[in-house]
C-alpha cells in the first residue's frame, strides 16, 4: 500500500517545521518509492511546481561599514606643543613624519617594540636592533652592522639620518622622537591640534592599518555566522561585489591602546555582535566605496547543483518522513524524498526517480 499524505491544510506549519530541521537531518525514507505509485485521484494538488536543479545558499544580509584594521592611539612620551598637526586620512611609511612637536617631526620607524627611552651610545635591546634596521632601510647604514648595540657606527648613522630632517643632529634618539609601528599606518583622527599641549595623558593622534576591513553587526541569534572563516559577499557602495571572510569579533568601539599597541577584540556587550571581514582580493578599494552603506550577506552554508522544490511542495506522511506528491498528466503519486538544506523558500531534495522538470503539488499559500 503507497504512504499516504496527511491533509494539504496541515502543510504551511509544516514547511516552518522542516525549514528549521530539514537542514541539519536527513529524512528516513520509509516505503519504497519504486513501489510507491497510487491510482490516480479524482482532484488534483491546489495547484502544482517544477523540481529545479540549482544553487542554495542558506544566508543573511546586513549593513556594513568600510574601515580599517588594527586601529591604535599614538601618545606624546613626553610634554610639548603640537607645531604641525597629523593629517587625517593620510597613510605614512617609513621615515616619514606623524605630526610635530616643539618644531621638530615626530617620525615614523617599523618595529614592533615602542619607543621607551633615549636611545645612545651604550644602550643594547632589541629597540636599538629595530632602530639601525630602519636606518639601513632609509640608506644611513653604511659600515652600520646591525645588531642590538648601539655604539660609535650607530650614532654616526643617525647623526646623518637627523642632518636630513634638518634637526640638531647629536646622534641620541630621544623618546619623543620616533613612534615605532608594524608597518604603514592611516591616520584614522588628528586627536591634538595645531598648538594644543600635549604629553604622557594625551591623544595625539589616532591610526591604524593600510588594510581596509568591513565591519558589520549581526544579532545575538545569529552568532554561529560571526565564526572565523564565514564566507560573505558585500555589495559596495560604488556598484559591484567583493568576496571576504570574517576574520574576528571586535567590541563596538575598539579599546584603544598606548602607542605600538594592538587595539582589545573580543565578543561585543549587548544583543549585538560586531563582526570584522577581511576582504579577499587586497587592501585596494575605490575612493567612492569609502564612503556609504555596504550590503554584507554571510553564507552559512551552501550546496551547488542540488534538486530543489517550495518549501510548500513538501508532504508529511502519516508513517513518517516527508514526500512529494508527482503529478502526471491527470495522475498523481506519492513518493518519498530525503531534504537537506533550506534557503530562500526552497528545499533541497533527492531520492529515486526524482529529476529536474518533473511537476509536483503543492499547498496554496
């Protein structure tokens, strides 16, 4: 005897019952399907769909923001007058200069260790290694062997080194001279402005990375999409798409650290949680995409070149399991069927027999 379907007006609660199951279980088939045909009603389905063979991709769209990665605050070690203000917006490389203080350039250098002392003949640290590297790297190191002491070749070198900021050139790097940072930075904010007093308690100004990011925020029930790796899909401002992956959680408004420090991440306050991506194809983006909303769709889960009806198609059977009711000419037949994934209003389905344009019935909606 064929398995029978329970009464069509049951199936819209269904379809909201196998949307949140159908995507994490298989479905038992319980009779077999080769064996399953039944004669031929005398009313047809309410009304009737195709099988497709198609793409699912099981997601959710949010707003997003272009920024930029590892945003920190740079401090002043020591008192003094802002004479030249850092420019917001602009990205600074090696050797070149932040902001002025006291009408001297406060300069740039890579490393990761910050700027804590006076550096001078007789010091030895790892500071003193990162700094005569970057006096190689600007060209002032030659005869320099670079090393973790600073003695006489060092001092010569960044005597020839200060002669070309045209400042006093005595060979002592003071605390306040330098800010050491892992490679270029943006300037995110100019936090002190011309002729503010500045030192140990003030924000000078404020950076980050070269790389932009996309920064987005999903609900708390929602979590499961914030996992590292998520793939997404943005829709910029400026038309077109890029591709990225959710590289971490971030708090809605970075702690901010001391100078060469990394701003806090972690899970968000709230029923909220802020999502950092990192997009695929580089660190370049349009100037138009800057500024303006971005669309952010993380795919959950996805499978290619699957069988698909309605979600509405699907019939409980009285004997468990699920099936699609197969019209044929004037007949229909009722066969059982494995679900998988749910998105879009549509449902993965497989079983024997099944292909792509036969028709099916489904519930009105």
């Amino acid at each position: 005897m064929s398995p029978a379907p329970k009464r069509r007006r049951g199936l819209i609660a269904l379809a909201a019952a196998v949307t949140a199951t159908a995507a994490t279980a298989g479905v038992m088939i319980l009779t077999d399907p080769g064996k399953g045909a039944s004669a031929g009603k005398p009313k047809g389905p309410p009304t009737t769909t195709e099988i497709t063979r198609t793409d699912l991709v099981q997601s959710k769209t949010v707003d997003g923001k272009l920024d930029y990665a590892q945003r920190r605050v740079v401090k002043s070690p020591v008192e003094g007058t802002v004479t030249k203000a850092a420019t917001s917006g602009k990205t600074v490389s090696l050797g070149q200069r932040l902001y002025e203080r006291d009408a001297r350039p406060v300069t740039l250098l890579y490393g990761a260790t910050p700027m804590f002392r006076t550096m001078k003949v007789g010091a030895r640290g790892p500071d003193v290694l990162q700094l005569e590297r970057n006096l190689r790297d600007l060209g002032f190191g030659a005869g320099l062997y670079v090393d973790v002491r600073f003695d006489e070749a060092t001092k010569a070198a960044v005597k020839q080194w200060q002669k070309s900021l045209d400042v006093t050139s005595n060979g002592e790097i003071g605390q306040g001279d330098v800010v050491f940072q892992r490679g270029p930075v943006r300037v995110v904010s100019a936090d002190a402005a011309l002729a503010d007093s500045i030192g140990p308690d003030t924000k000078v100004l404020t950076v980050a990375s070269t790389k932009p990011v996309v920064r987005a925020e999903l609900d708390a029930a929602d979590g499961a999409l914030a996992a590292k790796g998520t793939k997404v899909e943005i829709a910029m401002p400026g038309g077109g798409n890029r591709r990225g992956k959710v590289s971490g959680v971030v708090t809605p408004e970075e702690s901010e650290s001391a100078e060469g420090g990394a701003a806090d991440s972690g899970g968000s306050s709230g029923d909220a949680i802020n999502v950092e991506i990192t997009l695929d194809d580089g660190a370049k983006v349009q100037e138009k995409d800057r500024q303006g909303t971005l669309r952010v769709k993380f795919v959950s889960e996805s499978r290619k070149d699957v069988l698909t009806v309605p979600v509405e198609a699907i019939v409980a059977l009285r004997e468990g399991g699920y099936g699609l009711e197969l019209v044929q000419g004037s007949k229909t037949r009722m066969v059982a069927v494995e679900t998988g994934l749910t998105a879009d209003g549509r449902i993965e389905v497989s079983g024997t027999g099944l292909a792509e344009g036969m028709k099916v019935g489904a519930a009105e909606q």
